[in-house]
C-alpha cells in the first residue's frame, strides 16, 4: 500500500520527529509478550546522540492524524554502522520482564497474599517504573472476573514480575461455555497498559475483510487439533479428558498442575487445555491494506472461498512495515496461544494412529 495513500507514518525520539529513516518494522508477537520496533536511520552520525533508553513514539496516521502512538517504547540497542544506524525498541514491559526487570521474591514473610494479580503488578509499577513520572499509565488496567488472587504464590528465587502476572494470570479462565474457554490478553495501546478477555468466536461484532476489500494476499497451516490430555497432581491425583472422534489423526497432551489434588479439578484442566488447543488448530497469516489499528485479541471474519479459512478468527499477532515509499501489514489470526504455561508444566505426546 502507498503510504501517501491512506497514511503518513511518523517517528520521534524524545519529542524530536526523525524523517531521515529508511524502514520502520513493528512487530507485535502475541502471547502477551513485549511489542518491538526496529529502525533503520539513514544518518550514522545519530549515534553520538546519546539514544539509548530514550523514549521513541510512532504513529501510523491511517486514514488521519492520530492522537495515540501506535508503539511507545524505550531504545535499547543501537547498531550503527559507517551509512546507517539500526535501533531497537520495546515497549514498556520491557523493565518488568527477563533480565530487565528488578526481581521480586515472595515468601512466606514477604509476599502479596490478599492482592488480585492486577493489584500486585499495579503497585508495583506505581512504586518503582512510575515513581517519579508516568512509564506506564495505568488508568485503563482493569481486574479479571473472577478476580485471581496472589494468595499463596511463592517462588524459590527473585523472579521478574511481569513474569509472576503472568504465571498467575492463566488461572484467569472465563468457563461459562465448555467447549470454548476464553483467558485474557495483555496488550499496550501507545503507553496504557490493558487486559482484555478474549471475545467468543460467535460474536457478532467483527471486522470484516475479503479479497475485494482489505485482503491482498493469505496462507495458513492446518493442524491435528488436539483432542485429548491427561493431567496429574502433585498428590497423585489423575484426570483425562477426550473430545469427541478423530478424523485428522489423534494429538493428546499431558500436563503437570502444581496446585490441583483432586481428581474433578484436574479432570476441568485437561478438559479446559483440550478444548483450548482444538480451537486453535489453524495458523493463518493475512496481507491487508486496510485496519492496520486492529488490536491483539479482536475478531475478524475472513470472507473468503476456502472454507477453510471462511469465519471468524482472533488476531493474534501483527507486524507492520515501512519503507521505500510503501507499508504493509500482516496479521496472525486463527492460532491461540495456550494459556497454560509456567503454573501447568507441559508435556506434549503426538500419537501416531
């Protein structure tokens, strides 16, 4: 798509708009993890600028000018070269998150029993990344329902806290339909952080792309679905869960819950984990020309001839590109990432028929 067409892409770093670049890619990856943005500068002499951790904004401008960054994020590698320089950005997770982040350890004198997961990693941003001013605003992270509590969580060593949030947060699980549990997202929207609950694919309310509008191009991966798990307890408790027939060849998983004894609980997690990696059997990737605001988690219908692609999908992950006078955006949709991760430890076992 040409950029004077529809949009007029810009970047700053400290307030500063850089039009000296040659190509910007954004990359959400999905599966809650930090948004990246790598530029490429057509100037080597920005090296000596002093970039590293200053504050970079890109704003798409689709359709218009917007108010809302599409990415903020901090630099935190710089590759220069003698014509050009590469930098590297993350959003703001970055300073919670891996070998970033300042460790927090909980035990049993010191922990957060009594907070939500929302609560905890509020307080904690409020009390270190937004001390002395706003890294990440905070005024649109709302709970889960039901609200997830810390209570009893420990950890053997100091332990990055956007990686504790989402430990806990997988226990986040909207049952109400057995045959489509839905867990949330976390996503940035320009620096405010958000938890969404996934939208049931039965929704009505989707956007809506086709060959004749909004689709260029497209291909996707099918998958055995898994159709059943085993889960066991720490105690030697015991629970299988199998979905129906097996048409396409059988794919089963085995998980290890670290907190579930009893033999109903664990017979709800395999079930819950069966039906979330049925649901989530196709990869499909998909070249738009329009929508590129379209967030992680969103539900888009795919009005296409193959039927096995025709329906409604999620988004879960986007990368847009610019440059040489062109933007492009590709969006993942249809594979769910499992919610299931550091709290069940997984095992999956393909059985060949």
């Amino acid at each position: 798509m040409s950029r004077n067409t529809y949009s007029n892409p810009r970047i700053f770093i400290r307030e500063k708009e850089i039009p000296e670049y040659s190509n910007i890619t954004f990359k959400k990856a999905g599966k809650n993890r930090i948004d990246t943005l790598t530029l490429k500068i057509n100037d080597p002499e920005y090296q000596d600028a002093h970039l590293f951790n200053e504050k970079i904004k890109f704003y798409l401008n689709e359709g218009g000018t917007e108010a809302t960054p599409t990415f903020v994020g901090y630099i935190r590698e710089i590759s220069p070269t003698d014509k050009d320089i590469t930098i590297t950005a993350y959003d703001p997770r970055i300073f919670l998150s891996g070998k970033e982040a300042r460790p927090v350890a909980m035990t049993d004198k010191k922990n957060y029993d009594g907070y939500s997961v929302v609560q905890f990693l509020s307080e904690i941003i409020s009390e270190t990344l937004n001390a002395t001013q706003t890294v990440i605003d905070l005024k649109s992270l709302s709970d889960t329902d039901p609200v997830v509590s810390m209570t009893g969580f420990r950890t053997k060593k100091g332990t990055a806290p956007y990686d504790i949030f989402l430990q806990v947060l997988e226990q986040a699980m909207d049952d109400a339909d057995p045959e489509e549990p839905l867990d949330y997202v976390v996503d940035m929207e320009g620096d405010s952080l958000v938890l969404k609950k996934n939208k049931s694919l039965g929704d009505t309310q989707v956007f809506n792309l086709s060959y004749m509008d909004g689709i260029m191009s497209s291909s996707y991966n099918q998958r055995i679905p898994h159709t059943s798990c085993i889960a066991t307890g720490s105690g030697g408790g015991w629970g299988e869960f199998v979905y129906g027939n097996s048409p396409m060849g059988q794919m089963g998983s085995s998980i290890t819950a670290k907190n579930e004894a009893e033999n109903a609980e664990l017979y709800n997690l395999a079930r819950i984990d069966t039906m979330k990696n049925f649901k989530a059997s196709k990869e499909i990737r998909v070249n738009i020309s329009r929508g590129y605001d379209i967030g992680i988690g969103s539900l888009v219908y795919l009005n296409v001839p193959d039927k096995n692609m025709r329906g409604n999908h999620r988004i879960v992950s986007k990368t847009i590109k610019v440059g040489g006078g062109s933007m492009t955006c590709s969006l993942g949709v249809g594979k769910v990432a499992p919610a299931i991760g550091d709290y069940l430890e997984r095992k999956t076992l393909e059985m060949l028929v």
